[in-house]
C-alpha cells in the first residue's frame, strides 16, 4: 500500500513539471514570439531543459572573456580599496533562442536572470602579495543575445593588503597584483581570457590615490595550483587558469615635504639660534635646545604613525636619526661652552690656532701641564748652555791658563740661544673669550656639516 502511495505521488509530480514546461503561455517549443519576456526567460532556463548548475561545452575548455574597468582606488596604510567593473562575456548554446523566438534579439536582466543560469565565479585569489578583506557585488545586469552569447556584467568593491617594500619610505615605489580566478573548474574545463578584440583593461581617467600615484597598470595571464590538490575531485585538481593585473605606484612626496621635512629643517636652524646667545645665558639657550628635541620626537611619530611597523631601517628613519643628532649636538654644544665660560682660570695657549685652543678647553689640566714641562725642559738646556760657555779655560804664554770669563770682552757678556730654543711667546685667552670663538665655530661648522649630510642623503633616495 505504501508503494503504491510513493508512485501515483511521484507520477503526479512528473505530470505536474511536464504541464508546467508545456504550458508556458502559448510557446509550443517552436515559436515563442508571443510570449512576455519574463514567461520567455522562464521557458529558456526550465530545468527540464537547462541545468545551470553545469557549464555549457561540457565536451572541450570552456572559454570566458573577461574586461575589467578600474574605477577608483583608496589607500590606507598596506590596504587598499579598488573599485571595479567585472565584464564577462561566453557562449552558452543552451540558452540559444534564434530558432524558437526569430523576433526577439537580445534579453536583459539583473540578478533575477543571473540566479537562473549559469554564470562564472570569478573571484580575488589570495596569494602572498594579496589578501582578501572583504568583496561585494552589486548592480549585476545580464545580457542573452539570440546565439546565446551571454554577457554577465557586476560591480565589485575588493579591499586588499598590498605588502610593501618601505626600505625607501616615503621615496617608495610600490608593485601589488590582483589575480582573478575560477577555482570551479581547473584549466582543462574552463580557461579565462582577457579580451583581445578591445580594452581588456580600463583605467578611469581620474584615477589617483590620496598618497600615491600611479605610474603602470597592466594585465597578464597565468595558471596556478587550487587549493584542492589532495581531494578526489577531478574538476578541482590541476592548475587553474589566472587573470593578473599589476600596479605599479610611487608615493607622492608633497604631503612629506610639506609636513614632514621641511618642519624638519625649520627645527635644525631653530637649533643653531643658541649659537648667537651669549654662553651664560643658561635658560634661554638650554629651552630652545629642549625645546626642538620634543618638537622633532613629536613630529617623527605623528608622521610614522600611518605606516607598517617593520623591522628595517627606513630613509625616514635615517633623516630621524641624522636630525635628531645635529638637535642633540647643538644642545650639547650649549653645555660645552656653559661649562668653559664658568672657568677662572686664563688659557695659555701655545699657537693661537684651533688645534691648541681646542685642547686646552677640553682637557685644560693636559694643556698646563704640557705648558709647564716645557718650560721647564727650557730653562735647562738655557743652563747647559751657559755652563758650557763659561767654563772653558785658555792657555797663556808664560804657562798659566786664563779662565773664560776673563777672555771675554765686555761686549759679548750676552751669550745668544740658538733661534729653536729661544722662549715661546704664549697666548693667553679668558675661559669667555674661548666659549665666544667655540661658538663662532659652530655657526660654520654645524651648517657645513648639515650640508654633507643632505647632499649624501637625497643622493642616496633617489639613486641608491
């Protein structure tokens, strides 16, 4: 009894579907003219004739022609925002119509048509320049032409992470890739092509970053593992066929230049003001100093803040830390002739020359003592020199010797030195006066330094 529930059940289902496909308007399989569009498209993708769930050209590598109008990009740190335009463009001759609807040329539908046929799922592909964060479709308008040409047409908003090379920050040049593919099918049933008869890639003409601009935008082809290599699944096993498109984009520079380097530059020469204030003036000079130290630390963080935290050296870092020492070195010049102009005791010099004035303000107890083992080495070989002269004794006629002293004329009382070990005239400078040339010094020094350092540094950025 129950058997014979389950078959008059099952045949009046069959009965049911066969009226439903039969009795679709007037369409009696041959001429489908009268019928509305949407009994029409109804009639087309029946599932007693038309499975979308299986790809059409079952027999040989499904081709599907793809175009891809890039509208817009957004960057944020390593993830960027693209937005798109996917076309894409294949034969199904099971949705040919020319035969049984001669008038009719072309259907249009939205995602009411698209969820009655089959279509390709084109996706991102996750790769290790590129993750996925997030993608949407919207706005999908299909296209059946009377051969069964089949165009399938959505938006897409993709956010994705592009890892960069930040060694030359923020002077880089960035290259990320967007690969789509179908994990569906491998290559030997569906292969994806870029469209060779037009633009396969668009670039809107407004195009353009908030920190970066783009320098290339290109497309290419490839084939890749799925993620399915070790499962029993034949259509999921192989390579798969990819469409690639590459970035190329170089940071904009005017952002940082505005505030970031020249700020920079402005805290540097705020730095060497201390060089034209009097060596006792302690406060003033030892807040300015403090002052642009803070001032830089600040600046430095609020512009890294945006950025990756990596674990090389940067050229931003490098312009930090370059900086930072020219502010420190000024601060610690400061405390230098501080310490020189609070001295009493006066600085004897043997040359008025910098080497000498130099030492003597940084190792002063080195310097007197030099001073004194010279002098003293001095008056000893003056000694000598005058024993020697006057000791000798001389023969006379009658068998006697003459001292020296009694040979010698009046005139030539006076015994010369020779010139190398005549005394040295020191000079002698105040503890002020020594601070006051430190500090005249620098004013050269530091700038001339600053130079070199510019000069290797943008050499280095922009040919390094």
């Amino acid at each position: 009894m129950t058997s014979a529930v389950l078959v008059l059940v099952l045949a009046l289902l069959v009965i049911e579907g066969e009226a439903d496909y039969d009795g679709v308007g007037d369409c009696d399989g041959t001429n489908c003219d009268d019928l509305s569009q949407d009994q029409f498209i109804d009639y087309l993708t029946n599932p007693l004739r038309y499975d979308k769930y299986v790809r059409p050209n079952t027999s040989t590598p499904f081709g599907v022609i793809v175009n891809v109008d890039i509208n817009h990009l957004e960057a944020s740190q390593s993830q960027f925002t693209a937005y798109m335009t996917v076309k894409c463009t294949y034969l199904d001759s099971n949705l040919k119509f020319e035969d049984i609807s001669p008038k009719r040329s072309l259907i249009l539908g939205d995602e009411t048509l698209k969820a009655k046929i089959w279509t390709p799922n084109i996706l991102l592909k996750d790769q290790e320049e590129t993750t996925i964060v997030q993608v949407e479709k919207k706005e999908d308008l299909v296209s059946i032409d009377k051969t069964g040409l089949v165009i399938y047409t959505y938006k897409m908003v993709s956010k994705f992470y592009c890892w960069m090379d930040l060694k030359k920050f923020p002077f880089d040049t960035q290259k990320c890739t967007l690969i789509f593919s179908d994990w569906s099918y491998n290559s030997t049933n569906l292969l994806l092509e870029w469209n060779k008869k037009s633009e396969s890639l668009n670039v809107s003409d407004n195009l353009h970053f908030t920190e970066f601009i783009v320098d290339e935008i290109k497309c290419d082809t490839g084939t890749n593992d799925g993620p399915y290599q070790n499962r029993d699944m034949s259509d999921q096993v192989g390579s798969f066929s990819e469409l690639v498109i590459k970035f190329r984009f170089h940071r904009d520079i005017g952002y940082y230049l505005l505030d970031f380097f020249i700020p920079s530059y402005l805290l540097v020469c705020t730095a060497w003001v201390t060089f034209w204030l009097q060596a006792d003036a302690g406060p003033p000079r030892a807040t300015l100093g403090a002052t642009t130290v803070v001032a830089f630390i600040t600046l430095h963080l609020g512009m890294s803040k945006d950025i990756p935290k990596v674990s090389y050296i940067k050229a931003s870092d490098i312009w930090f830390l370059g900086v930072s020492c020219f502010i420190f070195f000024s601060l610690a010049e400061f405390a230098f002739v501080n310490v020189i102009w609070r001295r009493k005791k006066i600085i004897e010099l043997k040359k008025p020359k910098q080497k000498y004035i130099i030492k003597a303000a940084v190792m002063p107890s080195v310097a007197r003592k030099h001073l004194r083992k010279h002098e003293s080495s001095l008056s000893v070989a003056t000694l000598t020199q005058s024993n020697s002269s006057l000791d000798v004794a001389t023969p006379c006629e009658n068998g006697c010797y003459k001292n020296g002293i009694d040979s010698l004329d009046s005139s030539h009382s006076v015994i010369p030195m020779p010139e190398d070990e005549q005394v040295f005239t020191w000079t002698k400078m105040t503890p002020q006066e020594v601070a006051i040339w430190i500090d005249r010094k620098a004013r050269i020094v530091f700038p001339l330094i600053f130079l070199i350092f510019n000069i290797l540094y943008w050499v280095f950025v922009y040919y390094g």
